[in-house]
C-alpha cells in the first residue's frame, strides 16, 4: 500500500537533507506507528506522504499512485479523494459547526453523506450530539476528536496522523487510540511518541530505522 525507496527531503536544494535514503514498506491494512526524536522527520514524513511538501529525492508511492512523479492538481485529488490526514494542530475552522467543517471536508472529496451517517461518525468518538456545536465552544481534545472524524468521514484507503494524541487528556487520547487502531481497515501510519498509542500498533518503527538503522518490531 506504501512504498518509499530512498526518500529524501531537503529544506531548500543548497542546504544538507532532513533525512535520506528512507526506505518503507506498509501493507493495506497495517497500523504503523513511527517515532523518534523531536525534530528528526516524523513531521516532515507525514507531511511528504500527503503530498503536502515536495520530495527531493528517491521515490514514494501509495497504492501505486507516484507521488515523486505527479503534477500538483493530481497530487491535491489524489489527496482529497483517498487520504485522510489528522494534524497535530487541527485544522479546523473555528467559526465553524462541526457539521459545516465535516461538509466542507466532503465537498472537497465530491463525495455526500446524510445527516445520520454524519452522527454515527461522530457516535464513534463519543460527539454524536455535537454536530451543530461551533467548534471554537469546543475544548482541545473534542476538537481533535472531531479531526479524526474529518479524516474519517470520505472512507480513505489510508490515515495519515502526526502525532494526534501529543497533547491530549487519557480520555481524549483513548477514543482517537480505539478507533484508529481497532475500529478502522485503513491503512494507518502515525507520528507519535505517545506510549498510550504505541503499544497498540501493529508495527513500531523508529524514524532513523527508516534511513537504514536498527527497527524495532512490536507484535
């Protein structure tokens, strides 16, 4: 599902790489968890995986889709349409219900869902009875909460999250944990050094690993 061979980024082409010769491969249904150190690339992977910033070098590709090998437009779409991506900040619009951020999310994706299914969405994290609640009433943790929804709500092939619990409370911390690594078949690769969702990964890896170091496995 996804393949990364030799991965390289560089802040600007004058300067020394982030990180180089990354090498990964997840398969459909995986749920990875990536850490690391603070400043090492966890970040800046997700960030290259959503096609948010350009690859400098080597190759990545989820589902066969190149994204080192793609116009912008088509990388934005593919986005849009098969992706689901969690910040660490959420990204959401404040002055907004949540009702309106997860319809502008769909919009985005050319994809409808009712009103019911929108509630059931938000039953799975515990906010079913939030949906016309502005988002700026709502407190941090319900506010990431309602950001994994975002990235849930167009039925992605693959969640993409970057560190979602970082600063969250136990309670907040284990809805986010239950569904994105129990209750979901996507494909899931997360930046984290968030024990509470660490150990229930599928995989742990850590980020130098990647460039060719030791790995860690977790069963």
């Amino acid at each position: 599902m996804i393949d990364l061979c030799d991965l390289e980024y560089r802040h600007q082409e004058t300067q020394p790489p982030l990180f180089s010769h990354l090498n990964l491969s997840v398969p459909a249904g995986e749920k990875l968890a990536i850490q690391g150190a603070s400043g090492v690339g966890k970040t800046t992977l997700i960030y290259l995986l959503a096609g948010l910033l350009p690859i400098s070098g080597g190759s990545a590709e989820i589902d066969g889709f190149k994204l080192h090998d793609q116009r912008e437009r088509d990388i934005t779409a593919f986005r849009n349409r098969r992706l689901g991506v969690i910040f660490q900040e959420y990204n959401l619009l404040s002055q907004l219900t949540v009702e309106e951020n997860l319809k502008i999310r769909l919009a985005i994706a050319g994809t409808k869902r009712s009103e019911v299914e929108l509630r059931e969405t938000l039953d799975r994290v515990g906010m079913a009875d939030y949906l016309s609640r502005p988002v700026n009433s709502l407190s941090g943790g319900q506010q990431q909460r309602i950001a994994l929804v975002r990235a849930l709500i167009t039925d992605p092939d693959v969640i993409l999250a970057d560190e979602p619990t970082g600063n969250l409370d136990d309670k907040s911390a284990a809805y986010i944990v239950d569904v994105l690594m129990k209750d979901t078949p996507q494909t899931v690769l997360i930046a984290s050094h968030d024990a509470r969702l660490l150990v229930k990964a599928d995989r742990r890896l850590e980020f130098l690993s990647l460039c060719g170091h030791h790995e860690t496995t977790v069963n």
